[in-house]
C-alpha cells in the first residue's frame, strides 16, 4: 500500500511512437522510467472502440456496463445522435470511491469528466482538454478561477475550435507545446497547495498533436508537404518532448514515496479510415434510405451544401458552443428515410459504427429480432471483405459483434457492429465490397475534421514507486486493471462491479522484470 498515487494520462500519446522516440533520446523522463521502473503494452477497449478508452479507465468495466464509446452517440429509445454527455457514464469513476473513503483526490482535466456532487476533493474539468464534453467548472467552485488568476487560460485550442488542419501549423505546434508546459506548473501548485492521496492529470496535447499534424510528421503520408513546412521537422516528436518534459516538471514536485504510474489508453497513428465510405456502402445493401423523393438530400443538407465551407466555418465560430453542437447534430440527424432504412452509420471519423434500426429498440425501428442476426451476419460479411482496389490489401482489420464484445445493461446505447480498419491498406479515395462493388469518395483528411492522423489501440504504462523494481513489466495487462490497482495502492475495497485486476508488480507482491 502506498501512501500516495499520481496519474498522469497522456491522451492519445501512442505506445510505439514513445518506445522509439525515447530509445532515440528524445524523451529522457519517460526513458528513465522504462529503464529504472515500469513499462509495458496494455490492452484496451480502444481496440474496437477507440474513445471507450477513458471512461472505461475511470469506471473499472467494459463499454457495455457504462456505456460510453465516441463523441456522438445514439441513445436506444431516442434514434436521434447526440453529443456525448457525460452524465450517461453508467459507473462512478473511481476516484467517487476514493472520495468515499476518506482519501484526498485531486482531479484535472480527465477526458469525459462530469461534475459530481458532495465531491469533497479537488476537481477542474475542461481547463486544459483537448475535447471539451460539458462546461468549465471546478469544485471547490473558486479552483478554476485561481488557477486561471495565477496562470493563465490554457493556450492551446480545444477541438471544436479547430475547424480544419490549422493555417499556420508553427503556430499551432507551438500552443500545443505551450498548453503542456502550463499544465505542468498548473499541477506542480496544486501538488504543493492541496493535500491529496491521490492526483489524476490528464495531457490533451498528443491528441490535438496526432490529428493534425501528422502529415508534417510523416514523409510518407498522402497530403505531406513537398519539402515539408520550414521550422517544422518534427511537430508531433515535439509536442511529445514538451509532455515528457512536462512529465518531469510534476515528478520533481513529489518524493520518491509517491507511486507514478504514466499512461495512454489509445495512440495515434495515420489517418486511413474508411468510415466515410461506409455509408454509400449501406445504401448500395438497400439498407439506408436517403429522405426525399429519388433518395434527393433533406432542404437542410441542400441548404449546407450552398454554402461555402470557408462560409460554414466562419459562421461557426461565431456560434456558442453549445449551439455549435446543436447544429452539428441537426446536419447529422437529417436526410435519412427511417421508414425505409434498416441500418446506418453513427458518424464517426475513426472506426465504422453500424447500428441496426432495431424494433423496440428505436423509435423507428424496421428490424424485427428474428430477423436482425442474419443481417448483422450479412453485414459482416459485407464490411469485413472489403478491399482497397488500389493495392488489393483487405481494409478491414476486424468486424467486432458488439453483442459478443461487451455485454451488459448500456449495450443497447452501443453500435451492433464496428469495422476497425487496416492501416496497411493505406486507404484513400475508393474501397471494393464483394456484393455492391467500387465506391468512391474523398481521401480521409480531406473528409471533416480533415484529420491526418487517426487513433490506434497502442496504449502503454509506464511508473515508479516503493513496490516497483527496475525493469518491472506487465503481463497481460489491461487499462481495465489501472482503477483498482489505484485503490489497492491506497487500501480501498474494489467495487464488485470492477472487472479488472490490481497488479501485483505494482503493489511489491511480486515482480516479473525484463532480463538484462
């Protein structure tokens, strides 16, 4: 047991990426802890979906227990998408428990984090973040505004913010560098004002990072700059070495008693989805109907359409953000004849989530249960045959039944089926399906949010602390395990709902190291 334990989560930071750039030098905080404590690979639910990753890190359970998987989401019983509230996680994040039992909590910027009333420790939501899901608070109610007294607004953009790959990427590189050397001093204070047991502080900058700068990154990618952009040889390794570098800031403000673990629950890659092909797909199947007469797009599309995109944007910004989702999700839930449509597609920019419209499930729903397992069958094996005509590499890395992947009571608020794609066949601008043939659209960054690189389940742990020898591994890991490694560190019961394990290489009851 451990007097004290800090989190420090990396969103999106990609455990490939850190392995060879801090084997090259270039991250010297997170090469010390792979060579002095702990590392390992973890599994993670990002491999079918990948903004499942967070709250299934807070909660100790799987997607179909609490329920939260992407920005945009269908409710059962509802069949519109909405913006992702975090209120509908489904389980109490773990520091509720620690809260309960008296230890001491500070909490900054976790990803998809909701208030939580009686919370008696520290809690600052969406200072910092790189996706903001609610409003900007804290308890107590006056943290933020005395963080932001001292130090500032956070200088980086969230992404709502970032309506297409940045004009002036120097720029954009720099805030980002910036937006982690200000959380930094941010959680070095309260790691010296507040009394805590624990502290969980999420970085946002590799996401923000991995999206859209990608391409300047990667000589190889489709849209890389001829020459690349002057003063930016390597803008995602340098928001990467400003995080490290961050990482060391906070570690010098806490004593060697203090149990460290360092953590992704997803990484970052490039960008070759093929979800935006998906759609076209279904429609050629006879399963997804546009509204209008002759399958013509709804007045709201037509009247979009008219606009310029500079226009759109423009107009946009002007918007409150509440109001900016409202409209994002009213362009979503237009256009689809639900009389006619048996299957559609959540949007989404990462994997392909297939959602039957389900009897008794949605309001319109056109699918009887006798006849929704063949369909889904029909539909695997449709997607998970497709072939990318311009190298004859399968697309499809896997096809995941979500009814099979995550049971549970919020299983019906998830998609049926999910389509992870295959980085290998480099997807662009056409796919070929066995039975509806070639489709064709735009490349994926030329698709909203015009994304250059795109998630991938690489995700990492890297600590040091009492009961952590050096060169201390994992096997067969899981971020299921990190909350109630978290409370057996702290001597705190794990809920019984928990489906993860406390580590034991972590808590000094036994230790597997690497040779040499």
């Amino acid at each position: 047991m451990s007097r004290r334990v800090l989190l420090i989560g990396l969103d999106s930071a990609d455990a490939e990426l850190v392995e060879r750039w801090a084997d090259e030098g270039h991250l010297p905080v997170l090469a010390d802890l792979r060579r002095e404590g702990l590392w390992s690979r973890l599994g993670t639910t990002a491999e079918v979906m990948h903004v499942s990753a967070w709250p299934t890190i807070y909660t100790g359970v799987t997607p179909g227990r609490h329920g939260l998987y992407h920005a945009y989401q269908v409710r059962a019983g509802d069949q519109r998408i909405q913006r992702t509230d975090p209120s509908w996680m489904a389980r109490p994040p773990f520091w509720r428990h620690l809260d309960a039992a008296g230890r001491r909590c500070i909490v900054l910027d976790a990803f998809m984090d909701g208030p939580l009333d009686g919370f008696r420790g520290v809690q600052i939501r969406e200072y910092g973040t790189w996706t903001w899901f609610g409003e900007r608070g804290s308890s107590p109610p006056s943290m933020l505004a005395e963080i932001e007294r001292r130090f500032g607004r956070y200088p980086a953009p969230e992404h709502m913010d970032v309506t297409r790959v940045p004009a002036d990427l120097v720029r954009f590189r720099d805030r980002l560098v910036q937006g982690a050397a200000t959380k930094a001093r941010v959680t070095s204070w309260l790691l010296r004002e507040q009394p805590w047991d624990m502290a969980f502080v999420t970085f946002g900058e590799p996401h923000g990072a991995g999206h859209y700068l990608w391409h300047v990154e990667d000589r190889d990618y489709p849209s890389h700059p001829p020459g690349g952009v002057p003063g930016l040889p390597h803008p995602v390794r340098d928001v990467y070495a400003a995080v490290d570098q961050a990482i060391g800031t906070i570690l010098a403000a806490v004593g060697d008693d203090v149990t460290v673990l360092v953590f992704s629950g997803d990484g970052m890659g490039p960008n070759y989805t093929g979800s935006h092909l998906v759609t076209p797909i279904l429609s050629r199947m006879d399963l997804l109907h546009a509204s209008g007469a002759g399958g013509r797009p709804s007045l709201l599309k037509r009247l979009r359409q008219m606009l310029p995109l500079a226009a759109r944007e423009a107009i946009t910004r002007c918007l409150p953000r509440r109001r900016r989702h409202e409209l994002a999700t009213a362009w979503m839930n237009s256009g689809i004849d639900w009389e006619r449509t048996k299957a559609f597609l959540v949007p989404n920019s990462n994997e392909a989530y297939v959602r039957l419209n389900l009897a008794e499930r949605e309001p319109f729903g056109r699918v009887g249960r006798d006849e929704a397992a063949a369909l889904l069958e029909r539909l695997g094996n449709e997607l998970g045959h497709l072939v990318n005509p311009d190298n004859g590499i399968d697309a499809a890395e896997r096809v995941t039944h979500v009814d099979a992947a995550f049971p549970g009571p919020e299983r019906p608020h998830l998609p049926d089926l999910v389509v992870s794609w295959r980085h290998a066949a480099r997807i662009a601008e056409r796919l070929k399906a066995p039975s509806c043939g070639e489709v064709c659209g735009c490349a994926p960054h030329q698709v909203s949010p015009f994304y250059t690189g795109n998630h991938r389940a690489l995700a990492f742990v890297a600590g040091r602390g009492p009961g952590i020898g050096a060169g201390a591994t994992l096997r067969g890991a899981h971020i299921l395990d990190l909350p109630a490694t978290t409370l057996a560190l702290l001597g705190v019961d794990a809920p019984s709902w928990f489906e993860g394990r406390a580590w034991d290489e972590v808590l000094g009851r036994k230790l597997a190291t690497v040779a040499g």
